[in-house]
C-alpha cells in the first residue's frame, strides 16, 4: 500500500489522500479514487495506465461492474460516472438537490 500511496502523490504532485480502490474481476487493473481523480494502475508494476478527470471534486467510491466491462465513479460532486474498459466515461449523471449538501459514498453494480 504504500507503494501505491507513494505513487499517487508524485503523480498528483500534492498529499492526496486514497478514498478507494478497486480490482478489476480478472486482476488486469487497479483503479483508485486520489482527490478529484480515478487513477487506472497495472497492479503488477504499480505502473499509472491512465489518469481519469471527470469528476469537479473529491472521489469517494468505485466500483466494477462483476463482468469487468464497466466500471463507476462517485463524489463530493453528486456525480457518478460510467466508464468502459478503454477508459472512456460513456454515462455521467448528478444527483441534483437543492435542499442539503449531499456526496455519491458508495456504488454497486448488481
């Protein structure tokens, strides 16, 4: 972990916290919630696929979907997002609500 915890703070250049992390079903990739991004990693080397920016504020969840062919991001934003496996967000919705400040916590696909 601290591997991986060291790599996301020289790659977001400040000391950004770890609010999730996730497997890909297969093992094939590792993808964790670092302030306001979703960081695509090959666990095997820790090496950074891609970083992902969608989301205006911190992300707290992810999640994949149990096929592996999509998975999703949540925030302090109201916003999840649907991403595939190239790495493309294909489906963002906002939970729009005037009445109390709310955050996406938790996601899961069933």
């Amino acid at each position: 972990m601290k591997v991986l915890e060291t790599r996301v703070e020289q790659i977001t250049d400040e000391d950004t916290s770890i609010n999730d992390l996730c497997f890909r079903p297969d093992g094939s990739q590792l993808i964790v919630a670092a302030g306001n991004k979703v960081l695509v990693f090959d666990p095997l080397d820790c090496k950074l696929i891609k970083g992902l920016a969608g989301h205006k504020e911190t992300v707290y969840c992810l999640s994949y979907a149990k096929d592996g062919s999509l998975f999703a991001s949540g925030g302090a934003d109201k916003t999840v997002i649907i991403w595939t496996t190239e790495l493309e967000g294909i489906l963002r919705f906002q939970l729009i609500n005037r009445l109390e400040p709310l955050s996406i916590r938790l996601l899961l696909f069933i």
